[in-house]
C-alpha cells in the first residue's frame, strides 16, 4: 500500500510538472517540440497494453484496473501476429509504445527476452504460477486456452472423434479453420499436431480435404450454425464454453484423446518503458487472483494461478490431454517456416 501510494504522489507530481511545461514543449505555434528529459520518474498516469484478447474484455480489465488505481490503459489490440509484428517492426526502428504485451504465441516471448527486449522483474505473483508456465522474472502466463473440434449438434448426429477422422472424404468440403496468419490459435495447433500426427496429417487435410478459412473465430462459428460448414478443426474451448453455455446454442466440443493443443498467452513487461512502475502495478494487477478471476469471467480462458478453478461447464484440464511444444525455442523458430507450409498446402489443394 505504501509503494502505491508513493506512486501514485509521483505521478501527480509528474503531471503538474507537465502542466507547467506545456507551453514550453509545445512552442508558442503550438506544435510539439522535442520534449526535454528531467528525471526518470513517469511522465503520465498511463500504462500502453498491447493485446490479442476481445476489445470489449481488454476494455473491462482496462477499467478495473482503472478503478483500483488510478493509472489509465492504452489499449493497442488486434489479433496475435498482427500485434506481434507491429512490436517487432516498432523494436526494430526505434522504442515502441508497449509497456506490457499479452499475446497467443509464447515463442514470441522467448524472443523478445534472447533480444533483451523483456525487463527483468520478480513480481510477488510468480510464486502462485507452476515452474513450466513461466519464466521467472519475464514472463508468465496470463491465460491459456485449449483446442478441440467443434459441430452443432442438432445438424450432426455422429461427429469424428479423432482428429485423423478429420480425412474421412465425408467432411471434405465441410470443415471450417482459421487463418494461420494472424491467428496465433492456429499456428499453435498446427505445430502440435504436426509433432503429434506428423506432417502427412496437415497435408491430407489442408490439400485434400479442401477446408474453408475464417478470419474471425465469430464468423468460424457463425458457419457451423449457417450450416455453411459441420465440422470446426480449429475451435477453442473457451468459444464453445462461450456459444453453448452463455447464448444457449446448440455447438459441441470434441476433445479428442490424443491431445488439446493447449495455446499459452502469456504477460511480460517490454523493457526501457517510459512507465516503470506503472508497468509493474499492471503487470501485477492482471496476475493477481482478482486479475485472474477478471479474466476467467469475462473471457473464459484457462487460468494457470494455483487454486483456480475452470468455469462450471467447462472440462477440467486434469481430463483432458493437454499437449505443449516439446522444445518452446523450436516453436519460435519454426513459426515461418510451418505458415507457409501451411498455406503451401491449402493453396496447392487438389
């Protein structure tokens, strides 16, 4: 309580010093001038999040967070890689405006702290955390999701079981995905079942069974109830928790037992922020059990934090079988080299 409040003293103090420079910063044209660095302390009571999760959720975490303390919330969102290369594309040229990242695709993180481009803190929330969904000091998980398959049961009646029924010629034509290019969700079910059933998988299905791609998880679900497809391939847990429970559709899930790619969306903090300790405070509000109840609630997803329990309707992971990268630097790796792999196949269909 005491650094929070030593904080936020600093941050008023650092905007009545604004105030009192506007003038000068400004110019007597009004025209931004280079502004001049006195101190190291926060210039402004906001934080910037870069993120992948639903506007609308960002926005009611944004606010809480608001409410709690006073710090305001930047909010650059849009889907996993598209955020991840404007970060990348923004490190490259010169700083860039994120203070905290929240994206699907872990091997973006891993590469983010081998470029240096992670601040190193020891948040008091890491101890709640298992050892593999964190790396102590820079990063750890903020939310994770599992992928299944997905149908609307009142079209369907007897649904594939396995994801190698997904070549049945009896859903050629009918399965839905999403797009590998922006959605973090689907290169990381890609890479898994790659490992899992080997590439000859990827490619009976994308080359033979001529699948329909979707750019928004919404529109991927709209065409299972359209009936404009039966069979989603690429379907989150947390959607169909979203679609069957909270508007009371009739979309399945199905959990095949040889493995729910399980998509980690982890929380780091990118080094040489303008705000510090702001940063901090955001960082540690979203691993918090408040910030991880917050999350659950509003977006469904898997918390990692010890003792929290998944959404009543949703399967426990202790029943599923969840499957993670074997070697996470490899993940990263590999991530160009599998998209156009990918989209060599579906391209090159027959």
């Amino acid at each position: 309580m005491k650094k929070l409040f030593l904080v936020v003293s600093v941050i008023i103090f650092s905007g009545l010093c604004f105030a009192l420079s506007y003038f000068y910063i400004t110019g007597n044209d009004n025209k931004p001038q280079p502004e001049i660095i006195v101190s190291t302390t926060p210039t402004t009571s906001a934080v910037t999040w870069y993120t992948s999760i639903p506007q609308r959720h960002a926005d009611r975490i944004a606010n809480a967070f608001r409410t709690e303390t006073g710090i305001d919330v930047k909010i650059v969102r849009s889907s996993t890689f598209i955020i991840r290369e404007r970060l990348m594309s923004e490190i490259e040229k010169g700083p860039t405006e994120a203070d905290v990242v929240t994206i699907a695709d872990i091997g973006t993180f891993i590469e983010l702290k081998n470029q240096g481009c992670l601040m190193e803190y020891v948040s008091p929330h890491y101890k709640n955390f298992p050892e593999k969904y964190k790396d102590t000091g820079y990063w750890t998980v903020f939310a994770g999701f599992g992928i299944c398959m997905a149908y609307d049961e009142s079209r369907i009646d007897t649904p594939p079981q396995h994801w190698t029924d997904l070549l049945n010629e009896r859903w050629k034509g009918r399965i839905g995905l999403e797009d590998i290019n922006t959605a973090g969700s689907q290169y990381g079910q890609y890479y898994m079942l790659r490992e899992k059933l080997g590439v000859e998988f990827w490619k009976g299905l994308l080359s033979v069974q001529e699948p329909k791609i979707y750019y928004r998880t919404e529109a991927l679900a709209n065409a299972l109830l359209e009936g404009e497809i039966d069979i989603a391939g690429e379907f989150s847990i947390h959607t169909v928790y979203d679609y069957r429970v909270k508007r009371k559709t009739s979309i399945e899930g199905i959990y095949p037992e040889e493995g729910i790619p399980f998509i980690l969306n982890p929380v780091a903090i990118i080094n040489h922020t303008d705000h510090p300790e702001e940063a901090k405070i955001f960082f540690d509000f979203l691993l918090s059990q408040k910030g991880q109840e917050l999350m659950q609630s509003l977006n469904y997803k898997y918390s990692i934090r010890k003792g929290m329990a998944p959404l009543d309707g949703m399967p426990s992971l202790n029943n599923l079988n969840i499957l993670l990268p074997e070697n996470a630097v490899e993940y990263a790796g590999k991530r160009s080299e599998y998209i156009r792999e990918f989209n060599g196949f579906f391209q090159g269909r027959e």
